[in-house]
C-alpha cells in the first residue's frame, strides 16, 4: 500500500466526538485555533453552541451535531452534517467516552453495557461513518484508547475491558484496510493518566469519591498528539511517559501487577469523601471544562514529543555515538 499522504489540518474538515469536555474540548479548539473546519459532537446541544460561539469569537470556524455515538443513526447523520456543512471530510476524532467506578462483581449489567455502548461501539459506529465518506479520497481517523487496554486497573475494570475492545478493533481495522489498500491512516491513541474531569462524571459503585489515576497530563498533551495524528499516520502511539513504563512492565512481570492492585484501587478511592451522585453516564452533565478540579498536572512529554519527532531522537542518539566514538579515539592515542 502506497504511503498515505495527509492534508494539513488547517486544510481539513474534522469531526471530533465528545467535544463538550476534557480531551475532545481541548482537541476542537486546537483545531480551530490551527485553522481546520471542525465539527463538534456529543450529546449536549447546549454547551455545542456555546463552544461554537467561543471558536467563531476567536476566528476559528466550527459547527456542532447533537449525537449519541452509541447510536448508528445519529453518528451518521453527524458525519453528514459536516459534508453539507463544508462540502467533504478529512479527519474524524472518536474521543467520546464515559466511566464507572466499582469492581466488577458490583456493576450493574445495565451500567456495565453503557460504557461499552458508548467507548466501544462508539468507535465502531465513528469509524464505519468517517470510512462510508473517506474511502474515495482517503484521510485519517484517530480512535482514542487507553493505556488502561495494557495496563488494567481495579475498580476502572469496566473502562479498561472497553478500551482493551476499542485496541483490538481498531488494529484489526488498520489491517484490513491496508490490505484492501484503503487511502485512510488510523491512529489508535493510548493515553496515560489525564487530568479531565472523567472522575467527577463518572457513574460510581464504591463508598468513596472516585479519584484520577495519578500521575496524569494535560489534556493539551494528548489534543497536540491527535492533530499531529491527523496530519502525520502515527499507527499506535501511547502518550506519556507513564505509560511507556507501565504498558511494558504489565507485560513482563503480570505477578507484579497483581502485587499493586490493592494500593492501586485505594489510590482510585477518597473514603473521606462521599460519592458523587451526578454522573453522565446516561445523560450529559454539561461541558466547556477541559481539565480536572484535582493536582496540576504534567504540561509536557518528553517521550510523546519524541514520538511525534523521531529524528529528534534519532538525532540525540546519533550525538551520544559520536561523542563515544570520539572518547573511545582519545583513549586510543593516549
């Protein structure tokens, strides 16, 4: 398959979904700001709007589309709203997610459902949307995992088993794409840790608040790493450092994980604060909050700069070999 060459995104038309709050907010906006055309989707018409308004404020240019990516129907009409809208598709964003807390054993069926009905099954219906209109002229779509796929957690089990879906789907997609020579890049993202406000929004089955894996990144992080997604076909990419640790380390040493599980679900439970009632696992909670009421978190990555840069590292490792080979010549001549 011939190397996909990919527009600029201040020449695409891109569609992200949960674009009301945390990474899909924060994604829109870059967007808008880097002079793409974006279309924001999620279940809340009324926090769209106003973001819509905001980017329009700033000169950027952005519409809206009400969906449940849950839904078939209405993520296709999504994507059909952005072709009458602006006349094409370039680029399409599957962000939308929800969470819940608890252990499995504790989950209600029904709740346990949702969240596949909208991690999983809204990339699936995102993708096969975004493909029906990029199949002909090619573009790139960006699926959003987790680090959480390699590196499951208690008490975020049920978040976890979708985003280990959401990774084998869209692999099995890059695949059979490729071999029908498909113009269209897909990137699965994996974040580590963010600091959006999922905690706050999640539906939560224990007796404490529910707390962010810690460490964690902006959210400007992972929205710099999908845009550089759409313009330049990254295949797997896992964002943070933390996760570049953990992913490997789950994989060689599984007794090790086990070891953490304890103070790994403590650490996801304040017991001094009790749980949020309001979640949005079946409704929205209203948006325009990109990031987290808890600790700052990280601003940069080195590792997910070097990624989105590999002749940067290149470059460093290429300067540490010849500074060695330049010791190793003195050593010789004394």
């Amino acid at each position: 398959m011939p190397k996909i060459k990919l527009k600029p995104v201040s020449d695409q038309v891109v569609v992200v979904t949960g674009a009301s709050s945390g990474i899909g907010l924060a994604t829109a906006r870059l967007l808008a700001k880097k002079g793409a055309k974006v279309v924001l989707v999620s279940r809340d018409g009324d926090t769209l709007a106003k973001i819509v308004t905001e980017i329009k404020a700033n000169g950027g240019t952005a519409s809206f589309a009400v969906a449940d990516v849950g839904d078939a129907t209405q993520v296709e009409a999504a994507a059909s709203h952005a072709v009458k809208e602006y006349g094409r598709l370039d680029g399409w964003v599957n962000n939308a997610g929800v969470a819940l807390y608890g252990r499995l054993v504790d989950t209600p069926a029904d709740d346990h459902e949702r969240v596949f009905r909208t991690n999983y099954w809204g990339v699936v219906n995102g993708c096969l949307a975004a493909i029906r209109h990029l199949r002909e002229r090619g573009g790139a779509i960006v699926n959003l995992g987790s680090i959480g796929s390699d590196s499951p957690s208690p008490v975020l089990s049920a978040y976890s088993a979708s985003k280990a879906a959401v990774k084998d789907y869209t692999r099995s997609l890059q695949e059979e794409l490729s071999v029908d020579n498909v113009p269209i890049a897909i990137t699965l993202m994996r974040p580590s840790g963010v600091g959006t406000p999922l905690a706050e929004h999640s539906a939560i089955h224990m007796k404490g608040e529910a707390r962010l894996p810690h460490p964690f990144y902006d959210t400007a992080v992972v929205a710099t790493a999908i845009v550089d997604a759409l313009e330049h076909p990254r295949g797997n990419m896992i964002v943070g450092g933390t996760g570049r640790v953990l992913v490997p380390l789950s994989h060689m040493f599984p007794t090790l994980r086990r070891l953490l599980a304890r103070p790994i679900a403590s650490s996801l439970e304040d017991r001094d604060k009790a749980p949020t009632l309001a979640n949005n696992l079946y409704e929205p909670m209203g948006g325009m909050r990109e990031r987290t009421h808890e600790a700052p978190a990280f601003k940069s990555s080195v590792s997910t700069a070097a990624a989105r840069h590999p002749w940067i590292t290149g470059g460093v490792l290429l300067s540490g070999l010849a500074v060695l080979v330049s010791m190793a010549k003195s050593g010789d001549r004394r």
